[in-house]
C-alpha cells in the first residue's frame, strides 16, 4: 500500500498554516504526528494532494502545566510523563498513558488526539479490501455495512484524550477564517450523531490549543481494549469532581469508545449539583449512564461487552471517589485504571 | 570438551542485526531494478471472463505485465499436491489472489498501473465451511477432488481395540474443539528479489526457510534446469512456517525479470502476508478419551474437520500430523483417528510453529485434565501414570528413544509449588498443567527419490585460518547458524571468531532441506559435526608429519593440535602443512536419517529420529468482572536433550510462549464468510508485551544418543503446552471449561455471566487420590 503523491507544507506560523489551508481548501490536511493521518493515506481513506505540517510553528509547541494551557503539538508522551500533568489533571495522564503504545506517543500531538477519525471494522481496511467490500457510506459506498438500512455511520469515536478534557471542562483555542475564537471543548463534538466526521472543527480551522482552569478537580480515567498495547478504546471513562463544603460543584462524565462522538453526561450529572456525593448518586449515575450507551457492532469486542465493563468502570471509579472523600482526600489523588 | 557447545553463547548474527546492518531481502538493489506489483482478486471464488491489460502497459515506467496464462504450471510445497500457481489460472480461489502483475521503474508506478488492469468476473458459489466442502457441492474449487466434493484428504487410521476400550472403559471424556485460523505474522513481510540474466541463469534471493523448495518450483514452473536456478537467502526476519513453501510472488518476480531483462523486486504489504497465509489451519474436532477405573488410559478417538483454504501446502501433513502427534508422550493402547481436510475459499493453511499439532493438543490436554477430575485424581498423577518409558515403540509405530517427560513434570511441580496450589487458591485464582511431545526433524524427506542425505555441510579453510561453513539449512532468525558454528569450533577446538558461515546459496552451499519440523539443529547439527570430524583428520594427519606423532594422538583444543608429552602445535600450522599436498583444505558430513515407521498407509507421517518432551504449569488470575485471564507465570520444563546454548532455548520457549497465549489469548484470523476482516497487526492481535507472563525455563533433558552433542529440538515443541496449562489453571480458578479458542475478555465474561446464572463460580471439587 502506498500513499498517492502528495505535495508537504512546512508553515512556521499560524496565520500561515491557516492560509494554507484556505488555499487548497477542499485537498488539504493538517499533518501532526501523522499517526493517523498517515494511514489513513495509504489506505486511500482520504486521497489529499496537500499536507500541512505543524511541528514548526512554535505556538503550537506551549506546554505549561502550571498555568493548564497545552499546544496541540504537545506530544502525547510529555502529557503521559510530564510530573505536574500526573499531580494537578491525573486523568489526562492516564488517558496519554494509555493510548497507542510507547513509541506511537512520542510522535503522537493532542491535537491529533482530539480530532482523530472515527473508527469502524469496515472503514478501517485497504482501499483494496473497502472496494471488495464495495464501500461504505463513510468511504466511497452507499450502504453501511454494520446497521443493515442505516442511513447513518456508526463509526466510533476512538480517541483517548477528548472523555478526560471534557470531564475536566476543558477549553479549546482555535485559529479560523474569521481569527481566535476559545470555546468549550464539546463544541468540537457537537452536534455529533453520525460517524462520517468525528468533529465539527470547520474544513481550515486550526486548533491551536487546550486550556484547564482548574486544578483541584479529583479525576480519573479507565479504558477498555482489546489488549494492553496498542489498540483503541473500546469504552472508556472519565469522571471530574469537585466538592466544596461537601457539595458537588463539578460533576462531570465523558464517554469515549461507544459511540460516533464522545459522549458528555451533563444532562445526568447537573442534577446533582450542589448535593454531596453518596452512595446514591453513584446508583442513579451508573444506572442513567448505561441507558445511554449503545454501541453497535462494528469493533472487535461484543456490544453488550463494552457496555458492561464502562459502567463497571463507572461504579468502580466513583465508588473509589467516595472511599477517598471519606477520608477527606478529595482532590488529585490518582484514580482510574486502565482495563 | 572445549566448552563452546553447552554454552550461553550470544547469537553470531545479533550484533549484525540488532544495529541494523544484517541486510534483508527488502534491502538489496540492483542496477537498472524494477518493481513488481500483483493486482488481486476482490472475489473469493470466479471465473475470470475477461482482462483489459493495455491501460496498464501505456502507464509510464511500466515494463511489463503478465497473467497466470504467462506460466501455467502449477506448484506445491509437496510433490503430492501441486495445486497453487504463480497466478490464477482460468478462475480464482479466494478473495486476495493474484491475478496479473506488473513491473514498473517504481514501485508507486507498479501500483498505479496494477490499479489500471480491469478484469471481469464471474462469480462462482464460495465455500467457507469444510463441512460443505466435505460433502456434495455444486462447484468444485480443484477439479482433482474425490467426487462432486471439495475435499483435499481424508485419512483413516487405527490401531488396538478401539471399539473395545470404549465399550468397557470406566471412563470416557470427549472434548469437542472449535479452533480459528491463525497465522505466523513474522515481523519481515515476504520479499524477493530476482534477476533473469542474459546467459539464461536465474537468481533469485528471497525471505525462504527452504531454498532447496524454492529452487526445484522456479525450475519446474519456469522450465529453467535446475543448474542454471540460484536461490541465495539473505536475513529472514522469522518465518514460523509462512516461509516454508515456494510462493507465488517468488515465481511471478522470476517472470518478470525473464520477461523484462532486468530485475525485479517485490515486497509484499502486511495485507498480503495474510492473503499468503499458509498459517494454522482452522480445525474442530471431536476428542475421546477412554480410561479404566485407576486411570489408565485404554483408548484414544479422534475426528478432525481442517479447512485447509483454496490450496494444499503442507495440508496432507497437516491433516495427518493432527491425529498422529497427539498420541504422545502417552502411552496409548488403542488409537482411531479420522481425519478430513477440505478445500475452501479462504486464503490457504499450511504449516505453523508445532505444525498441526496445537489443536488436537490443547484439546487432549484438556481431557486429560476432565479424566482426573472424573477420577479425582490430581491431574500430575494421572499423567504419570501413563507416559511412554525412554526407548520405546508407541501404538502408531514411532520409534521414542531419550524421554524426559517425567523429569519435566517434576520439575514443573516442584518448582511452581504445585502441591501447595492445585484446588487451594481462591476462586479466581489457578494452576494448570500440560505435556507436549514433538519431533525433532521430519524422518521422511519430502522430495529425495532416490534417498539422498537429508542435510549436507561442507566446510572450507585457506591461509587465513577462518573455517567457512556452507549449509543450505536458513538461519531465519532462530539461531542455526550459530548453533552450527559452536558445533564446529567445539570439534576443532577453535575459538568461535574463526569460524564463519556462508549465506546460504544454492551454487555454494549443498541441499539441506531446510528450517521447518525442527530439523536443523539434530539434522544439520550431525552433518556439521561429521564435516567438523573430517576437517580434524586433516589437521592430525599434518600434526603427525609435522611432530612425527601418531595423528590419532591428537587433540584439538583452544587452537591448538595436542598430544601426551606436551607435545602442542598451533592448528594453523597443521593447517598450513596440510595445505602443501593440494591448498585450501575443505571436508563435508552428511546426515541420514534412519529408516523408521510401520507399514500401513501414512506410516511415516511423524516419525523423528528424536522427540522433544515438555511439561508446563501456569498460574493465572481470572479477572471475573472482566472477563481477563492474567497469566501470572508459566513454569516450561523442557526436554531438548542437551542444550547446545542454553540461552537460545530460553529464547525459543519464551518466543513459543508469547505466540502459544497469542492463539490462546487473542488471535483469530476472523472471517466473514469468505472475507478477511482483520488483514492488519492491528486487528490481528498478537500477544502484547503487556501480557506477556514471567517464564521460567526448566531444562532438565538428557542426551540424546542420536543427537548431536545430545541435542534435540526447541523450535516447536515449546509451543503447544502453554495453551492447554493455562486453560486448565482458568479451570481451577472458575471452573470453567473452554473447547473454543481464542479466550478474548468478552467471550470469558458471556461464559461467566452464563455460570453464574447457572450457580455461582466455584472451585472445582479437589482430588480424593494423593497426587503421588
Ligand atoms: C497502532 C495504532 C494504535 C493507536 N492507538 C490509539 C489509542 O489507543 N488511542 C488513541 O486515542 N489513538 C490511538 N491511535 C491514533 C493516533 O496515534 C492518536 O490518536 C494520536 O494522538 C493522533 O495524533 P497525531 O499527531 O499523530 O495526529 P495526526 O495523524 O497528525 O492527525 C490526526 C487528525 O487531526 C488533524 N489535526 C492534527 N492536528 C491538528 C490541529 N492542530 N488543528 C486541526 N487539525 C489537526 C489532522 O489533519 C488529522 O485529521 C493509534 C494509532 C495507531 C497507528
Ligand atoms: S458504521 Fe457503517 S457507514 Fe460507518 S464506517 Fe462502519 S460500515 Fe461504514
């Protein structure tokens, strides 16, 4: 398999990758680490003539655990070993930790992380096998393979970084035709329901970086794979808390792994806002969150698998939490796990 | 003794490799090189109507472009069974098989005009499930199938009173065996590299375990003499079998080089490597056992079903191997083995590491395992009580000469504290035990009509001292060169620095049969040290003229030529007196393989001049709210006979470890019908190092008396224990029993949640009979 000719882009500012972009609108792509857009070629899932290569602009390079603000570029290996990152966002630390393997996160950026393509056993196969298959809706096809009739694309969701920000309530800068603009991270994911795109970042706009405010959240991360190195999530978990004077005032849970986009559980976990975390809370949690889940069959692990293990995870997880908060350690102690 | 055999000597070869400068197929160029392409059929099973080749030869750069119809010929690993071709000829036999292929200047060009070709196809009715294949089908994939059937073979054997032992048995137990396809997944993708030169020679190098093969197909396919082929092999980057046969790419490179004038190079992408194939075969199969009241074993029925794909490879093997090599190290009184291997539309099975042998072992291991339960008997005492003694005769007639297997049972027991953990653990937590048995070289030469020896070497030293090995055994990354320059340093007693081996090149080297049915080390093995022997006459012959000492006086040790009196000289200067008479001095050792096995029909399959024995003890962890089996540690007590390097049989059994709980744990050639859907390592999952256990080698074997130094084999027999160990130690921990392969987390946690609505996990019930 071989990618077809592509001319690179080596931009050494923003404004000048962005107008890159503008110019080959429509045959063009943003080049990180490459760890997935690079198969993606050779497989003939996108057939681009340009890429765009971000490693030298240096903005994108800013890495400041301190202050919560982290480039896009930043490697996927600096977030996983980095000792403040581990301290004040343990979930973001165990999320790079467990994505890919070792070597893939040393070239591997946030950015890539966060707008990684969707996932599906019938996407991501050679343009030969797809076209034996004769295609799907997602890449050059007419039906979808998994849901018989389906007029939509289940593929799935699959990066490791997006359920850890969106439960810590991260925020994005992104660099558009119309200049800066900083806005919640699930806006990215928004509205979200079909699988052919796995984000709503416009064609051109360049994400610049990822900001976290704060760092007293407790927080935890587990994912489910198939085996302990290199694959994707098959389900994962992330959980932000904070209580003040006993009293949730952030309440946060993203799913990854299950469905087209991660999934943010605001509308279950607003409720509880201003209450204590208990026993209760976990029930009701845990019981809301699996309703919501519906993975279909289109990864390697069975569906009623995958849901199983991310709402043990979830039980687990809070149950963790409220084992801590009993013995008043309420934030940055780590938690989670990687199943 | 020089001390070099039996010594922890690092691989020759590894400083080479591991900082990059071994040089693999892939590697090598040639002036004026072109690349090779093969376009591949997206249907399973078709008649091919029509080909539009033109577009593709107006693309630029490109060569040429050929068919299956350029050279017809069909080939195969055996003789027997010739049923694959360069190129499909008239229809094709599963989705990924080539069709046409084409050179071009590059390799982007080659893919851009095989993306050109357009060919027409008439579908044909596909056939995914050997069972069909078996019985009356509309179509047939191979026009030489029995009847309207698309069976390959089918072999009938029995031996004793079978009906009898299963009548009158105190117990039976029957496992019924589901297993997938699995495939080798070598880290080297296959490559080639071939040059057709204008004085009608043909060279070809490639990743080959058996160049011999290699060499005898393009002869026959290309109609070259043999004499005008030179097949050199350079680094193989692991081979476990998927290297074994002549492949089609190798041929279609050939030709194209023939048609082209000039060299070609194909490198296969991982995608192909799994239309290659060639790997484990698919099997189930239904597995008695017969034992009396104090667990004797009384009889042993077997009947396997092996989807062998769209081609025979080494199925007829295959298909034998799986009854036969399952037998020991049991001694079995009455034995009934019906075997069927079907042709079907899935790229073809062929040989993988233990050959044949993993299924039906995991699944006798496992009926042994239920028989002591039956019996309450603790599973160790069971076994012992029916190994086959050293230097024995077993049921089908296979000759066992040293055994170990008790020693290795010992060892295991006693290392893994054995006693203190079988149905003691907590639920969750368990141990299990398995044996394994293989051979140490295939006793029967494919090919050699009329018998020739089944490994020649031949050595060669000039004025600079450096003794030259030539073999045509492949080094595929498991150590033989190595093992055969201590061979011939001990015999000489050189350091090993002087001693060099040849690549393997057929003008040079002469036919060794090659790496596959763990051959090299006792077969090639006894030729080097015969080779080594002679060169030694050589050098006391000189001693003597030189010191006017009988020769036979001498001895060879840390370079020099010793005899009683202190009376010492340098081997070089034998060497160089030896040299007067007629220059460079060379030697050469053959070995020959004793003739062996009964006479029935398929005697020969599986007899060995030795056989490995192996007894394995896993712990594990079952996490049972997710369905994760941890291995914890696998205890291997391994019988090789003497090890020749220790430290490489370390590396050949926890090599055989990570692959055994690979098939165990996680891989799956999955298919939908006819469709490959996992063609990628990433979806083809192979053991992590994540879950790779701690291992503990027990090498605990005698010598063997027919072995060189005493060795025996390590390449395979390592494997099949791991997997039955463990499910055996799952089944202490749960109580639960997996017939089905592989054990992912999610199919564990359905068959849990299913024993746990039927009444809870528990620990098995523990053995009434004292495990001695
Ligand atoms: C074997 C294997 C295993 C993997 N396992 C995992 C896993 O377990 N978990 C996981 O999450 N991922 C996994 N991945 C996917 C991938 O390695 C990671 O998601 C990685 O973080 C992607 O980052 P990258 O820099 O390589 O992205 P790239 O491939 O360079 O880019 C990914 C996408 O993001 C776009 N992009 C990148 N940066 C920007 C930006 N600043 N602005 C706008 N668009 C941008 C690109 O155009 C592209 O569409 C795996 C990949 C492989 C090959
Ligand atoms: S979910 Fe359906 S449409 Fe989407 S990639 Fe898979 S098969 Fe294609």
């Amino acid at each position: 398999m071989l990618a077809d000719p592509f001319e690179l882009h080596e931009p050494a500012s923003i404004a000048e990758a962005v107008a890159l972009a503008k110019r080959y609108c429509g045959d063009v792509r943003f080049l990180a680490g490459g760890t997935d857009v690079l198969p993606g070629l050779f497989r003939g899932l996108h057939t681009v003539r340009h890429l765009i290569y971000l490693g030298r602009i240096p903005e994108l390079h800013v890495f400041d655990p301190i202050r919560g603000v982290f480039g896009a570029q930043t490697s996927m290996a600096s977030l996983e070993r980095d000792p403040v990152v581990r301290q004040r966002f343990v979930a973001v630390s165990l999320a790079a930790h467990a994505a890919a393997g070792p070597a893939l996160r040393t070239s591997a950026t946030l950015g890539g992380n966060l707008l990684v393509d969707t996932r599906c056993t019938f996407y991501d196969q050679s343009r030969f096998w797809r076209e034996a298959n004769e295609g799907c809706l997602k890449a050059d096809g007419t039906e979808c393979r998994v849901v018989s009739q389906g007029s939509r694309c289940y593929a799935v969701y699959s990066g490791d970084m997006a359920p850890p920000l969106l439960a810590l309530g991260a925020t994005v800068d992104i660099e558009g035709l119309e200049g800066r603009d900083s806005k919640p991270l699930e806006d990215l994911y928004s509205p979200g329901g079909d699988g052919r795109l796995s984000h709503a970042l416009p064609e051109g706009a360049l994400l610049v970086a990822v900001r976290l405010r704060d760092p007293n959240l407790w927080s935890s991360y587990s994912k489910l794979r198939a085996r302990g190195a290199p694959d994707f999530p098959e389900g994962s978990i992330a959980i932000g808390i904070h209580e003040t004077d006993g009293r949730l005032d952030h309440f946060r849970i993203a799913v990854g792994g299950i469905d087209t986009r991660p999934l943010v559980m605001n509308e279950i976990t607003r409720p509880w806002l201003g209450k204590p975390m208990s026993d209760e809370v976990v029930e009701a949690t845990v019981e809301s969150v699996g309703r919501r889940l519906h993975p279909v069959a289109n990864t390697a692990l069975l569906t009623d698998y995958r849901k199983h293990v991310v709402t043990r995870f979830l039980r687990t997880d809070l149950a963790r939490y409220l084992a801590l908060r009993s013995k008043e350690l309420t934030s940055s102690t780590p938690a989670g796990r990687v199943g | 003794m020089n001390g070099i055999v039996g010594s922890r000597v690092p691989l020759v070869d590894g400083p080479l490799k591991a900082s990059g400068s071994a040089l693999y197929t892939a590697d090598l160029t040639l002036p004026g090189m072109l690349h090779g392409a093969i376009v591949r059929s997206p249907e399973a099973h078709a008649r091919i109507v029509s080909m539009e080749l033109w577009r593709a030869m107006e693309e630029p750069g490109v060569s040429a472009v050929i068919t299956g119809d350029s050279y017809p010929r069909s080939f195969g690993v055996l003789p027997i069974t010739r049923d694959e071709t360069m190129l499909a000829v008239g229809k094709v036999r599963f989705r990924g098989e080539g069709v046409a292929a084409v050179a071009a200047t590059s390799p982007e060009a080659a893919q851009r005009a095989a993306r050109q070709i357009k060919v027409i196809y008439e579908r044909l009715p596909e056939y995914e499930d050997p069972e069909a294949s078996a019985a009356t089908v509309t179509e047939k994939i191979h026009a030489h199938s029995p009847g309207m059937t698309n069976l390959q073979k089918e072999v009938r054997q029995e031996f004793g009173p079978v009906e009898e032992a299963f009548r009158t048995a105190a117990h039976v137990v029957t496992v019924r065996g589901k297993f997938p396809g699995v495939t080798h997944a070598a880290l080297e993708p296959h490559a080639v590299l071939a040059h057709y030169t204008p004085d009608d020679r043909l060279t070809v190098w490639s990743s080959t375990q058996v160049p011999h093969y290699l060499h005898r197909a393009l002869s026959e396919v290309l109609d070259i003499p043999e004499h005008r082929v030179r097949v050199i092999k350079p680094e193989v980057g692991g081979g476990f079998g998927g290297k074994g046969d002549p492949m089609p790419h190798e041929i279609v490179a050939a030709a194209l080089s023939r048609e082209t004038g000039r060299p070609v190079r194909i490198v296969l992408s991982r995608e192909e490597v799994f239309y290659l194939n060639h790997g484990r075969h698919p099997t189930r199969h239904t597995l008695k056992l017969a034992a009396d009241a104090e667990g004797h074993l009384m009889g042993f029925d077997l009947d396997a079903l092996i989807d062998g794909g769209a081609a025979s490879s080494f199925g007829t093997v295959t298909t034998y191997y799986n009854g036969v090599l399952a037998t020991g190290p049991y001694r079995i009184p009455a034995f009934r083995y019906h075997g069927r291997r079907g042709y079907t539309n899935r790229p073809a099975s062929g040989a993988m590491r233990a050959h044949g042998s993993v299924n039906t072992r995991y699944s006798m291991e496992v009926a042994i395992d239920m028989l002591a339960e039956e019996l309450r008997m603790d599973p160790m005492a069971l076994r012992m009580r029916n190994f086959l003694s050293p230097h024995t005769t077993t049921i089908n007639e296979f000759r066992i000469t040293s055994n170990s297997v008790v020693r290795c049972l010992e060892a295991s027991r006693a290392r893994s504290s054995w006693d203190t953990k079988y149905r003691k653990l907590p639920v969750g937590r368990g141990i299990g035990v398995a044996c394994g048995f293989f051979i140490s070289g295939s006793n029967s030469p494919i090919h050699f009509t009329p018998p020739f020896p089944q490994s020649t070497v031949h050595l060669k030293i000039d004025v600079d001292g450096g003794v030259t090995i030539h073999s045509g055994a492949s080094d595929i990354g498991q150590g033989s060169k190595t093992i055969v320059s201590q061979i011939v340093a001990e015999v000489l007693g050189i350091p090993l620095a002087r001693v060099r081996v040849a690549a393997v090149d057929t003008d040079s080297a002469p036919v060794d049969l090659g790496s596959y049915s763990s051959r090299v080390t006792f077969m090639m093995g006894n030729a080097a040290r015969c080779a080594a022997e002679d060169m030694l006459r050589q050098w006391q012959k000189a001693a003597e003229e030189i010191t006017g000492r009988p020769s036979a006086e001498f001895r060879a040790h840390d370079g020099r030529l010793e005899a009683p009196g202190n009376i010492s000289i340098s081997y070089l200067e034998a060497v160089h007196q030896a040299m007067r008479h007629h220059g460079a001095l060379q030697s050469s050792g053959a070995y020959e393989s004793p003739s062996l096995g009964g006479k029935f029909k398929g005697a020969r399959a599986g007899t060995s001049p030795a056989y490995s024995f192996a007894a394995y003890v896993a712990e594990v962890e079952v996490d049972v709210d997710l369905g994760r089996i941890h291995v914890k540690k696998v205890w291997a007590a391994f019988d090789c006979g003497r090890p020749l390097n220790p430290m490489l049989v370390e590396g050949q059994i926890e090599g055989s470890i990570h692959m055994g709980l690979g098939q165990l744990l996680g891989e799956e050639m999955r298919y939908r019908g006819t469709r490959l859907m996992n063609p990628s390592l990433l979806e083809y999952r192979t053991l992590s190092p994540v879950e790779m256990p701690e291992v503990e080698c027990l090498l605990v074997g005698e010598e063997d008396p027919e072995g060189p130094f005493g060795a025996k084999e390590a390449g395979e027999g390592p494997l099949p224990p791991v997997l039955p160990a463990v499910a055996n130690a799952v089944y202490d921990a749960v109580g639960l029993r997996f017939t089905e392969l592989p054990l992912t987390p999610d199919r564990v946690w359905r068959a849990l949640r299913q024993k746990e609505r039927g009444g809870g996990l528990q620990k098995p019930p523990a053995p009434k009979v004292d495990a001695r």
